[in-house]
C-alpha cells in the first residue's frame, strides 16, 4: 500500500457529484458499488458492475485514483499502478447514504446473473 496524501491524482477538497453513480443515472441505469474519483468527485460504478462507469473514467479522464463511496469503506485504489493507497480525509460526504440501497438505481430482477466477477 502506497501513501497517496499530497499526490497528484487527489483533490480533498472537491465534493463528490452525487450519490449514485453519474453515467447511470442518466441513462436509467444499475450499479453494485460506486467509487468516487479522488481528483474531481466523479462517481462511478465498480467493476462489478454492468456498465464500470469509475474505471471508465479513470481511463478517459486520466484520473487513476478512486475511493471507495460505500459506507464504512476508506480504501484508495490506482487503476494506473493497480495498488491500494493510503489517503487523505475528503470532503464530505464520504459514502453514499446509508439508506439507499445495494444494488442501487433501476435494479432488474435477475441482477446478480449481470455482475462482471
């Protein structure tokens, strides 16, 4: 694990763009988890989900670190080097709301048959 605080890549300061995933939304869309870009609060889905909205965004933006957005997670990841970093406090809110649920947005029915693994 890497120490990122400081490091190009992260911006504490910026606010993450919502509480569902920003790709998703718009088009009536699913997601597992979401990540939020530690750069400029993009969030995303996981790779497990349908559509990996946050390393999509990391590959066309160029913005390779990403923090969890689940409760009681505080992991950094770089897509770039594939490594867990150690970072700093950003600004809130830190996770999606406790109360909205898992899978989030327009869940189908047989979701879990439509996880990447």
């Amino acid at each position: 694990m890497t120490e990122s605080s400081g490091a190009p890549g992260i911006d504490s300061a910026v606010p993450p763009s919502g509480t569902g995933c920003v790709e998703c939304l718009a088009v009536d869309g699913w997601w597992f988890h979401l990540r939020r870009c530690a750069e400029c609060g993009h969030i995303g889905c996981c790779d497990s989900s349908p559509a990996q909205h946050a390393s999509a965004h990391a590959a066309e933006s160029g913005h390779p670190i990403v923090r969890s957005f689940e409760p009681g997670e505080d992991w950094f990841w770089h897509y770039g080097e594939s490594e867990y970093y150690n970072g700093p406090e950003l600004a809130p809110p830190t996770s999606r709301p406790e109360t909205q649920p898992v899978p989030g947005g327009n869940v189908p029915a047989d979701w879990q048959t439509k996880l990447h693994r």
